[in-house]
C-alpha cells in the first residue's frame, strides 16, 4: 500500500499533535513530508524531535513564502493546517488550488469575507476539506449524543450551555496572539467553535439567529487597576517582580515553550508570555448569546475565561424529558500543570457525569466510558478517522466537513456582529448553510 503524503504548515505546539501521529503510530501508512512555517528556529526544534525519537534524516522546512515550493516539490495529498487562525484561509485555499486536499485546526478561519473565499475555492477546486472538531471524538461527547439520538429527551427545544475557562488555560488566551480580535476573532470564534460545533452536532441541526453581549471584565490593565492591582512588566519571562504573579508563565523553564516561541523570538517578534494584565487586549473574557436553531431549539450560551475551575454544564429539555451533564476538566488550585500552565483541557477529565431525567420517570445516570488521551480522550479517535485507511464504522457521524466548520464559526461571528450593532443577526444574511434534516 502507498503511503498518503502529508505536509504540515504551521509548526507552533498546536501541530505537535499531528505530527507525533504520523511519525507513531501511523507511520506505516501515513508519511509526513515537510514542514513549513515563519521561523526556522520552531522547524528545527520539530526536527531535532523528531531525530531523537525515530532517527534518519530531518524532514525538509520551508518558509512561509515558500509554501507553493513546497508543495510542487514534495507533491503531499493533504496539507494539515496550524497557523495563527487569521491565516488558516491563505494556505486552505492555495493548497486546495494547488491539487492538496486539506485538514485544518479549528477555527476553520475568523471573519465572513475568508469563509467566503474558502468556500468558494472547495466548490471550485473540488477538494477535501476537514476540520479537525477533536471535541466530537470525546467518549463523553459521544455518549450525550448517543442520548439524544436515542430520544432521551423526545423533541429537542431548549438547550443550556455554560462552558468556564479557568485562571490557568482560560488566562493563556490573553498571553498570546489570541487577545488580539483580528488573529483570532475573539473566544466566540476561537475558542466556542468548539462548543457552537457540539450543539449543532448533538442536535443534529445548524444555527439561524443569534444575538450576544460580552466585555473585557477580569483582564486588561483597566480591570487591574480598577481593583488596585498594578502589573508594570510587559511580558513574565525575565521580569524578577513576576515572581510572585499567580498568572506568570515563564518561558525558559519549560523545554517546549523555550524551543518554540523564547528561541525564535528574535526571528518572528513573537512574545508567548504577555501580561494579562497589560495592553493590547481587543477580545472578550465574558460572553453570553442566545441562539435559534433550524430545528427550532433555542440555545442559551455563556463563556467565562477567569473561572476558578473548568469544565462545562450542559443540558437539553425536550418533549420526553431532560438530558444533563457536568465535566471538570481541571481543577487549577490543586492540579498543578506540569506542562507551565497551557494544558488544561489538553488531558483527561477530572470527573464527568451524564443523568437522564424522563418527564414521567424515574432519574437515571448514563454510564460514561473512561477514557485516556488529550482533550478528554478524543484526540486518539480523532487521529485514527483521520489518518487510518479503514477507519472504524461511525454511526455518530463525528467526520466535520468545511460545511460543519463554517456552522461552527458563523456563531461566533454573528455574536461578534451582534455585539457591535446590538442586533439580532440572521446566519443566512452572512452566509447561506444549507438547511439540515434531521437523520
């Protein structure tokens, strides 16, 4: 059997999930080829990894500018996609021109005008296009929606959604590019494309109208000195006053970060460890919408980013009944990260639980699997639908295509128009989805 070629563009930690898959367990099947990205300095840091773990040559690395080299050089099938989300559209759309069918991290890209060019080049070029949505994977993820499936709850029609970023991985968003709105879109794009991509595959159905509210309450130098803090140092890696900050991330003594981000700083200008508490802060860290669905079912949503633990609350009132679950990822006062503070959600669940509460019956609890892995044991399936050749039957249809990646994100970027106008947004005046029937 050939082996399907891959290149990876974008080297930040982000890929490493990628990239340990196909030079493990798939590298019978799977070949990455190349690795492209801004700096070097993170492509050699891949490399020397990737020497140390399995030997022979290091992989050939091109920069940005060269990535059409790239690709008529090394002729990968697929181009898996990890940049900065502001960027995911320029290499979505040339490798699919270029004859590359495409994987890409969530957010499938951040703004309306990009999912339109995105959308435009899938139909005109023809080619495969996935949003890696490692969350539907998630064994407990899984077993909601087996619930629903099996009509737990009868008829959908009201959804809660309450999902809490703690001080550990929730502050990370405002240390790095993503607490800039134009690299990232802000959390109701970034981050809740997770989440607004778990309604509309647990119900089955695709978003219609959405209206939002957010502000910047807990980080930002404004919130600081409101409550009579004063943080003076623009980044956490060498300012000794640092010492004692609770929200410090110190670069130089985690191996990753300091290979990655310290070590190309000279090279990229990119700082990994800003103060939460300094400026420029252009995102949200509180944020609640409200959604209709074309099913019908209203959704209430909210985000905290500073939340003491982190976790979800979610629950579908139907005409049968209602469906609950409670998940703790992470406990940050007494489950210190060892990976500096970034990896909250990156492991197992701390605890998960599932009840079922039938209109004229008796309560009951929904045995969850156990599980292991990242991302609360969905990465490993994840992996295997992606790059196994024979992946396992899925009755749970938890393959998302550009189609489910621009539901996802149309959320997120009708919230954010929302809370500019303070107006309820229409999905189809931003972007036509195809209306979903229910299997």
């Amino acid at each position: 059997m050939q082996k399907k070629r891959y290149a990876l563009v974008g080297t930040g930690s982000r890929s490493r999930m990628f990239i340990d898959a196909l030079i493990g367990p798939y590298h019978e099947i799977a070949e990455l080829v190349a690795l492209c990205d801004l700096s070097q300095v993170r492509m050699d840091w891949h490399n020397q990894r990737i020497q140390e773990s399995i030997g022979g040559a290091p992989l050939p690395t091109y920069l940005a500018e060269q990535f059409d080299q790239m690709i008529g050089e090394m002729r990968p099938d697929t181009v898996i996609v990890t940049t900065m989300d502001s960027t995911h559209h320029i290499y979505i759309i040339r490798a699919m021109e270029l004859g590359c069918d495409v994987i890409t991290e969530k957010p499938l890209t951040i703004d309306i005008e990009k999912l339109r060019e995105i959308s435009e080049t899938q139909e005109r070029t023809g080619r495969s296009l996935r949003v890696s949505f490692n969350y539907r994977y998630t064994p407990a993820y899984t077993a909601f929606r087996e619930q629903v499936m099996k009509g737990a709850v009868g008829k959908p029609l009201a959804m809660d959604f309450a999902w809490l970023l703690d001080t550990s991985h929730g502050a990370d968003y405002f240390r790095r590019w993503h607490r800039e709105k134009k690299n990232s879109g802000g959390l109701f794009v970034h981050k809740a494309t997770h989440h607004f991509d778990l309604v509309n595959w647990w119900l089955d159905t695709y978003p219609s109208e959405v209206f939002a509210m957010g502000a910047l309450q807990f980080y930002g130098k404004h919130n600081a000195e409101e409550r009579g803090e004063h943080y003076d140092y623009q980044r956490y890696t060498g300012a000794e006053e640092a010492g004692k900050d609770p929200f410090a991330l110190t670069l130089e003594t985690n191996p990753m970060l300091r290979g990655l981000y310290l070590n190309a700083e000279q090279e990229t200008g990119y700082l990994r460890d800003r103060n939460v508490f300094g400026e420029p802060i252009t995102i949200e860290d509180t944020m609640r919408l409200i959604a209709r669905y074309q099913n019908g079912v209203l959704l209430s949503y909210s985000l905290i980013a500073y939340s003491p633990w982190e976790g979800l609350r979610v629950a579908i009132t139907g005409t049968k009944g209602r469906l609950e679950m409670d998940v703790v990822e992470n406990i940050h006062q007494i489950q210190n990260d060892a990976e500096g503070k970034v990896s909250a959600s990156k492991g197992a669940f701390k605890s998960t639980s599932i009840r079922v509460f039938p209109m004229f019956g008796v309560p009951y609890t929904v045995e969850v699997p156990e599980s292991t892995g990242g991302h609360g044991g969905g990465d490993p399936i994840l992996l295997e639908h992606l790059f196994s050749p024979n992946p396992p039957l899925d009755p749970y249809r938890r393959a998302a295509s550009h189609i489910d990646g621009a539901a996802s994100i149309l959320v997120g970027i009708a919230a954010n128009q929302s809370m500019q106008t303070g107006q309820l947004i229409q999905i189809n005046d931003l972007f036509r989805l195809p209306v979903k029937a229910a299997q």
